[in-house]
C-alpha cells in the first residue's frame, strides 16, 4: 500500500503543479497587450512565445531610448542641436516660424538654451511691422526653448506685412 500512496503523492503534486502553471500562464497573458495578441492563438504555446516576442520588443525599445536619452545629452552638452529618433533629421536653431492669417499673426520661435535674445526687440519688429502683441508665452523643453507670440494688426486697414516681419525675425535670430 505504501507504494500506492507515494504514486498518489505524485500525481497531486503533478497536479497542482500544472494548475499553478496554468494560472502563471493565464496572468501572463492577461498582462500582454491585447492588440499584440490576435485572435487566433489558442494555444498556452502560442501565448508564451507572443509573451516572449512582446518582452523583446520592449527590450529592443528600451535600448534604443536609452541610446536617444544618451545622444540627446550629448547634443545639448555640444550644440545646440536636436536629432530625432524617427526620421533621423536634423533640425539646427533657432526656428524662426510666422503664421498670417486674415488680421492675426502668429510667431513661434524655437531656440537652444544657449541661444539667448531680447523679447523686446522681437515685439519692436512685431510693432513696426503694424502688429500689436496680444498674449507671449515660453516653454522650456529638454535642450530648447519654445516662444510663442500672438498678434493683431493695429489696423485693419493697413494690416500686416508678414513677410517683412519674418525676414527681420530670420536676421534678429542669426
């Protein structure tokens, strides 16, 4: 008898061993996203090789942020310089952009930190080139500073020279 009792214990041993498999299964998928799952897998195989897939997915994506976060540091430590990581371009400052549409005059202005310039004489050549400054603001983001300023025409009547303006800002800057 006690050779059938130790073939029991083994068995329910075996037994709870696969159930707590099933479950450590179960919660593994549950933590993969659903959208890299389809909805053809069945199969616990099946799951733990997307499992396996989706961890080294995140992996390769860690790597290659950490790479980015790396050369992001060197750039702002060298230039004044941004290379983003999607397109591999790069973008020299500062970014001078106008945006004219009807009575209204949008400025956006996209420095380095190292960059600095004096917001009077950008709202001077705003003024001369028949706009009032209606609302200024700034933003500080990573290794660049983002100006955005908002102007109406004085007059309607005489309106605004957009490009006069964006000329000026262009030399302001350089």
């Amino acid at each position: 008898m006690k050779g059938g009792e130790g073939k029991m214990d083994r068995k329910t041993v075996e037994k709870l061993r696969r159930m707590q498999m099933k479950a450590l299964c179960l919660k593994l998928a549950n933590l993969i996203p659903q959208d890299y799952l389809s909805k053809e897998i069945t199969s616990q195989q099946d799951h733990l090789d997307r499992a396996a897939a989706y961890i080294h997915n995140l992996t390769e994506r860690i790597q290659k942020l950490k790479q980015r976060k790396e050369l992001g540091i060197c750039n702002y430590m060298e230039s004044d310089t941004e290379i983003e990581d999607s397109t591999k371009l790069e973008f020299k400052f500062p970014v001078v952009e106008v945006r004219h549409q009807d009575q209204n005059l949008e400025v956006l202005l996209i420095t380095g930190l190292k960059k600095r310039f004096a917001l009077h004489e950008v709202i001077g050549i705003l003024e001369e080139g028949g706009a009032d400054v209606v609302n200024a603001s700034f933003s500080i983001v990573g290794n660049k500073i983002i100006h955005t300023i908002h102007c109406q025409a004085i007059s309607s009547r005489i309106g605004l020279e957009a490009s006069r303006v964006s000329e000026r800002l262009q030399q302001l800057m350089r």
